[in-house]
C-alpha cells in the first residue's frame, strides 16, 4: 500500500512540474555568482592633515588664545588661511629681545674700546722699556772699561731692562687674545639675540594657521567644553584642532560581525552606497580588516572587526562623516556551481541536497561555500542541469 502511495505521489509532483515549470524541482544551475553582506559605515578621507597649534616654545608661553577661525565645512585651497592665535606674548618677547639686543650691542662697543685704550696703554709701556733697554744697552758698552763691580752693577741693571720689556711685550700679547675672547663672547651674545628675535617673529607668523592641502575643514570637539572648537577657546601647544582631509581618495570605516568574519578577506570588491543617494553605487574594495575583536557597544556581548574600505571613484558628493551603505562581495564567481536555497539540507554540521534516484529521493552531499539570498554556492559531482528535489516536498512525502 506504501509503495502505491509514494508511486502516485511522485507522479503528482512530475505532473506539477510539468504543469507549473520548476516550480518545486530545481536543477543544479552554473554561472556566475555572488554572494555578499552589507554593513553601514562612515566616510573619512584616506588622507587627512591635522592642523595643530604649533610648539613654538615655551618662552612665549604654552596657551594661546584662538581670535579667528573659518566654520566647519569649509572648502579651502593650500594656503588659505584656517585660524589665527593671539600674538601678543611673542610681541611682547620681541619687545624685550630688541631692548636687550641695544643693551649688548652697546656692551659690544664698549668692550671694542675698553680693549683698545687698554692696548694702547700697553704700547706705550712698551715703547718705554724699549727705550730703557736702549739706554741699559749703550751704558753697558761705556762701563766695559770701567772696574768690574761697577760694570756688573750695569749688567745686573740691563738684565732687569731686558725682563721688564719680555713682560711688556708679553702683557700686550695676552691682552690681544683677552680682547679678542671678550669681543667674541659679546659678538655671541648679540648674534643669539638676534637669532631668537628671528624666531620670534617666525613663531608670530606660526600663529597664523594656513591649510597645508586642499580640501574642506573639519573642526574638531574641545575636550574642555564638549563642543567644537570657536574664537576664544585656549589652545595648550601641540593641540589639534582641526582636520582638512583630501577629498580626492575616501574610504568608509565600517565594522564588521564576528559571525562574519571569516568570510572577508582584504582585496574583496565592495558597492558602496550614500544612505543620502541610495540609487548611486560606488566602487571600493577592502583596505584593511582589524585583527581583535571588540564589543559592538558597550556591554554589548556581540563582537565585531574594524574594516575599512577604500573607494576607488572620486566625486564631489563624497564627502567625510556622511553615512553609507557597504555591500562587501565575499564570493564573486564568473563561472560556479549554484543551487537554490529551498534544496539545501543541512544536518550535523553537512550539507546534502536530494536528488531521484531508482525512482527514491536520495541524498546527495555537497559542500557549500557561501550563500546568498537565494541560492547557495557548491562544490559537488553532480552533473549541470542535475534536478534536485526542494526540501519541502521531501518533508511532504516523509510525512
């Protein structure tokens, strides 16, 4: 009675078939094939410079005062002018650099003469002991006849002449090199003057903040207040306060679920689509996917990856922070085993899909590498154009 039974069933189900196309018996198919997930994300640029308040010194002080800045959003060429700081404190140090610059410029001048007159003194002493060593050298050849005692007393006498003018010529020799060190230490001091008064007013032209690429000004939030940054808020040196990214090369910073992992890989082809203009997709690919995972939010028990996707068309309505859509192709095949979903039979961990045999469903494993919304990628012997008998009529003639 039960083989009468399934014997009609089958005829049912191939008269249905025949009746209403393929309806309930699909075939091993074979093409092209994709397979993908979505994820939303946010635009950044690739390439972004940081506009900071310069660390000019602090000499001049470690906080400056903003007076001017462009709003946020704003479109800018290299070289246009993004914000200005007070300058006051390093108008200040110039003031007081150029004071003391005079003041050792004139200690300069000073020394110069101080050393000359002193040289001077110096020469004349020496012209004098010149002349006394003259003098003790003629009187020596007058006592030559004269008694011994008295021409010793000369000798003894010419002997001191002659020390006193090796001193003199001595004294004038390390006055020279005492002069000299003395102009070059005065010669120093003015010369560090001056270079610090140039950069002092390299540091009054620092404070004037220009964009280093073209791009568009994003201003970022003041830690102290919460809000973005404005005229009169205080800057600390070194501290960002703004971004202008290169709009020409975007990417969209997107996360990734730990369920789906394992099935992204860098280089996979991505669409990626303005939540503002759904109907515009753009190319990209995948740049970069994060090695550690983290809560999605906080005390959140799902895991997710940081990726990031780099799009390769640039266009001027790409623009950082908007929202977008990233459709991530982890299968692409131009020529691939397929079948329809409704066939797949999975048990233990194994997929298989049935197909007639001896007239008796039967079936067949087939190992299953990614799935879409409607059919399932597979590797398997069958034959193309194989019919296979959709779960659901299995579970009929079961039951």
């Amino acid at each position: 009675m039960k083989i009468i039974i399934k014997c009609l069933f089958v005829s049912i189900l191939f008269w249905s078939c025949s009746k209403e196309g393929k309806k309930n018996i699909h075939n091993l198919q074979n093409g092209a094939y994709t397979a993908s997930i979505s994820e939303s994300g946010e635009l950044q640029a690739m390439n972004s410079r940081a506009l900071n308040l310069p660390s000019i010194g602090f000499r001049y002080g470690w906080e400056f005062k903003l007076i001017h800045l462009v709003e946020n959003g704003r479109i800018v060429k290299q070289g246009d002018v993004i914000a200005k700081f007070d300058q006051s404190s390093v108008k200040k140090v110039i003031i007081e650099l150029k004071t003391k610059l005079e003041l050792e410029q004139a200690n300069y001048n000073k020394t110069k003469v101080s050393n000359e007159i002193e040289l001077r003194k110096l020469e004349t002493a020496l012209e004098e002991e010149e002349a006394n060593f003259d003098l003790k050298k003629l009187e020596i050849e007058k006592f030559k006849f004269e008694s011994k005692q008295k021409l010793r007393v000369k000798e003894l006498e010419f002997e001191q002449v002659k020390l006193k003018l090796a001193e003199a010529k001595k004294r004038i020799k390390l006055q020279g090199i005492i002069s000299s060190n003395e102009l070059k230490i005065q010669e120093l001091k003015v010369k560090q003057i001056q270079n610090d008064i140039e950069n002092a007013y390299a540091a009054l032209e620092k404070l004037t903040v220009t964009s280093p690429i073209n791009g568009i000004v994003q201003i970022k939030n003041n830690r102290r207040t919460k809000l973005k940054f404005k005229v009169g808020d205080e800057l600390y040196l070194g501290q960002s306060f703004a971004l202008v990214p290169d709009l020409k090369k975007m990417k969209v910073l997107t996360k990734i679920n730990e369920l789906d992992f394992k099935k992204i890989q860098e280089g996979q082809k991505v669409k990626v689509r303005l939540d503002a203009l759904p109907s515009v997709s753009f190319h990209g690919k995948v740049k970069y996917l994060g090695k550690l995972s983290k809560a999605k939010e906080a005390e959140s028990r799902i895991k997710v990856f940081d990726c990031e996707i780099e799009v390769d068309e640039a266009d001027p309505r790409l623009k950082p922070g908007m929202t977008v859509s990233s459709e991530i192709y982890y299968a692409d095949y131009k020529n691939a085993d397929y079948v329809s979903n409704d066939c797949i039979y999975t048990t233990n961990g194994k997929s298989y899909v049935y197909i007639w045999e001896n007239n008796e469903p039967t079936m067949y494993p087939v190992n299953v590498k990614a799935v879409n919304s409607q059919f399932s990628l597979v590797e398997t012997k069958l034959k193309h154009g194989q019919k296979l008998i959709p779960i659901q009529e299995i579970s009929k003639l079961k039951s």
